[in-house]
C-alpha cells in the first residue's frame, strides 16, 4: 500500500510537472506572438517553395492584404511577373540573404509596385526546412533618398554657377570645395587649396587674419554673417569685399558652413565719387559750403578742447563780374580754379578751403591768431603776383580779404564768425574802390 502510494504521489508530480511546462511553452509562445506582431518589420515563415506558412500583421499590411489573406500565397503574388522569373523555384542556403538585407521590387494587392528589402534565412521548424523572411517597406526612405539626391544636385547647381565666389567649410574652417567664380576672383584652384584652412592668409592680409577668424566663429554661432572687408587675389592684390556667411546644419547636425564672396570695387569707387560730388566743388575742387562748414565745426570742437585759436578769412575775386561779361565764363571759371590752385601752394596742408558760393571763399586756418595774418597775406600777395605774371591776361586777378577769429576763451557761434569776416572783405574791398 505504501509502494502504491508512492508511485501516486510521483504521478502527481509528474502531472504537475508537466503542466508547469505546457504553461511556460504558452506563455514563451504569447511572448513570441506578441513580440511579432509589435515589431515594425513583416515577418513571413515560407516553405522553401516560397508559400506563405505564418505572417504577422506588419507584413500582411506591406503588400496591402490581412493575415489571412498572406497564407498560402507565393512569390508570384507578391513581386512584379518580370522579377518572379529571375528567381529560384526552390530557396536553399545559397540563395539566402544570411539575414542580410537586399533590396527587392515588390507588388501589393492592387498591384501597386513599391521598393522592399528583405532579409532570408533557412531554419529547421519541427524537422522541416522553412524560410525566414524580414520585410521593409522602404518607400518612404526612397522617396526621401530621392528628394536629398534632388536638394544636393539643386545645392550644387547653385554652388557651381552662383555669380559670387563661394567656398565650402568644414566646421573647422578646412576647405571642401569652391566655385569657378571663387578662382576667377581669387585666382586659386581648387586643387590648390582644398584642405587649407581658409583663414591661413592666402586670401587675407595679415592684418585680417584674426578677422576672418572671428567671422567663421560668428557663422557657425549665430548662423549668418554679412560684413565688408578687405581680402587678397593670389597675386597680392588687394581689394573690397563683401562677405556673407551661414552655417550648414542637416538633421540638426553641424556640417560646415558656406562663404562668399563679392568684388565691390566699383561700388566703392562709385561711393567715393559720390562723396566727393557731395563734399568737394566741381569746378574747383576744393570743399563745399555746406561740407566746410561742418570742418568748421569740427575744428571748434578741437579748439575748445585743446583751447588753440582759428583764424577765418573771407576771400573774394575782385571784379570778377567784369571778367565774366567781357571775356566769357569759361574765361572766368578758369581763374577760380587758378585761384584755388595758388590758394592751396600757399596754406598748409591742414588749412581748409571752401567755396561759400561764385567768386566767395572761406579760408579756415586752425591754431592760428590775427598775428598770423600778416605772413598769411604776404604769401598769397607773392604767389599771386607770380600767377599774374604767368597768365599774361589783359587783367590781373586780384582779392579782397576780410578776417574774424575764433577764441576759444571767449567764443562766438559760427554764423556771427562767417558775418564779421565778410563784413571786414567788403570793407577791404570798398577801400579799393576809393
């Protein structure tokens, strides 16, 4: 009876074993249900026929049917005719991608033809040969390999033919690539240059080195930079600039950036000339009314600070109407410019000459007193005798001058300055009338 009870009771651990065991293979098998069906990859178990044993949800959806439309189909339902010939009717081994996966035109339910990769390996299941098949739908990745492959040839396109020199950086500022415009305006190639740092000073002069420098830091900081210098052509010479940078970023990831850069010589020639039409008479040369007076101002600032007097004079061309109606205005616009010429032989560089209107100059001299004006006339008498002498005109050119002064101790708004100084010409003039 004992012995009886015994082998009961191994019976019932037997029983209880085994039990335990089905319940871990369910459990194993719901695990494996569930991890097939979360995974975003189709997964297909085939006869080595290529029939459609098992697949999950993910690969049912691919080609465009349910689960249990995909069991029992074949290759020929689910690739092109013409790409259904080119394969093996039995997969072995060597056919296999060994998990790897290969590109592969597929066909969905509609007939609808989209790319695929897919990986294949053999197994044994239950005695029996099956193959494994991992499935991709890489269409979206295709389509967005296609719109890259367009943006780069549009990004090189550009690069290429932009009428502005362009270079592309690394974001240590290393050469990668330039554009034609870039070598016709520099005059290096690429060859030549690539994998230079660009600030190394074949396109800088040494003193914008440490410029170009901080701009790169500016374009990969702050995404963009416009500012003009000036840069270096290979054979040294030296030109304005305008130079814009930005940074590169692709999928958030800093890539470099892309410089370039624009001749703008005859802008700024044209500026100059600009400015000199705005500052300087044509006629004659010397400065403006309007853009003397502003010297003026600007040298009563200095006279304040550094307490240093200026003298003004206001000088006028005697009888210059009568030169104009007897001998004709070009006659007569040539001796103002003769009158500038000897005014500018005769004062100092730092002396300024304004033309305050027809025959009226306003001579400003800095750091220079009434006692000064003795030496000043004696000048201008000397040099225009000469210049009369020189002309050999059927008249002589003469001046009438008035003076007025600036103390920085006792000072006198511009307006009352100009006033007094032609005040004292007119009088000047009036005594030579007498």
């Amino acid at each position: 009876m004992k012995k009886l009870r015994q082998q009961i009771t191994k019976l019932q651990k037997s029983e209880i074993k085994y039990q335990q065991i089905e319940e871990t293979l369910r459990e194993n098998g719901e695990k494996y249900r569930i991890l097939i069906e979360l995974t975003d990859v189709g997964i297909q178990i085939e006869t080595v026929e290529g029939r459609i044993l098992e697949c999950n949800t993910t690969g049912a959806k691919i080609y465009g049917y349910t689960k249990e439309e995909m069991i029992g189909l074949t290759l020929v339902d689910l690739v092109p005719e013409e790409f259904f010939k080119k394969l093996p009717r039995v997969i072995t081994d060597k056919e296999t991608s060994n998990g790897i996966f290969v590109p592969r035109i597929s066909k969905k339910k509609d007939g609808t033809i989209f790319p695929t990769e897919i990986a294949t390996k053999i197994v044994n299941i239950g005695g029996k040969p099956r193959l494994i098949a991992y499935i991709r739908d890489i269409t979206k990745r295709k389509e967005a390999e296609k719109k890259l492959r367009k943006a780069r040839k549009m990004f090189a396109n550009l690069f290429e033919s932009s009428p502005e020199a362009m270079v592309y950086l690394d974001e240590k500022s290393n050469i990668i690539d330039i554009n034609p415009r870039f070598t016709e305006l520099f005059g290096y190639t690429l060859e030549e240059i690539k994998g230079r740092n660009i600030n190394e000073g074949f396109i800088h002069p040494l003193d914008k080195i440490e410029e170009g420098e901080k701009l790169d830091k500016t374009a990969l900081s702050e995404g963009y930079f416009n500012f003009e210098s000036i840069r270096k052509k290979k054979d040294g010479t030296l030109f304005p600039v305008s130079i814009s940078g930005s940074n590169i970023v692709i999928d958030g990831q800093l890539k470099g950036m892309i410089g370039s850069y624009v001749d703008i010589t005859k802008r700024k020639n044209l500026e100059e000339e600009l400015e000199k039409l705005a500052h300087f008479d044509n006629l004659t040369s010397c400065y403006r009314r309007g853009y003397g007076l502003a010297l003026l101002e600007e040298q009563i600032k200095t006279a304040n600070r550094k307490k240093d007097p200026i003298l003004l004079l206001y000088l006028d061309v005697d009888k210059f109407k009568e030169i104009n109606d007897t001998y004709g205005h070009k006659e007569g616009d040539n001796v103002l410019k003769k009158v500038v010429q000897l005014l500018k032989s005769t004062l100092r560089e730092v002396d300024i000459i304004c033309r305050i209107g027809g025959d009226e100059f306003l001579l400003i001299f800095p750091d220079s007193s009434p006692q000064d004006i003795s030496l000043i006339r004696e000048r201008l008498d000397k040099n225009l005798e000469k210049l009369n002498q020189s002309l050999n005109r059927p008249y002589k050119i003469d001046f009438s001058i008035g003076l007025s002064y600036y103390d920085p101790f006792n000072p006198q708004p511009v307006e009352k300055l100009i006033h007094l100084a032609d005040q004292a010409m007119y009088e000047d003039k009036s005594k030579k009338k007498k």
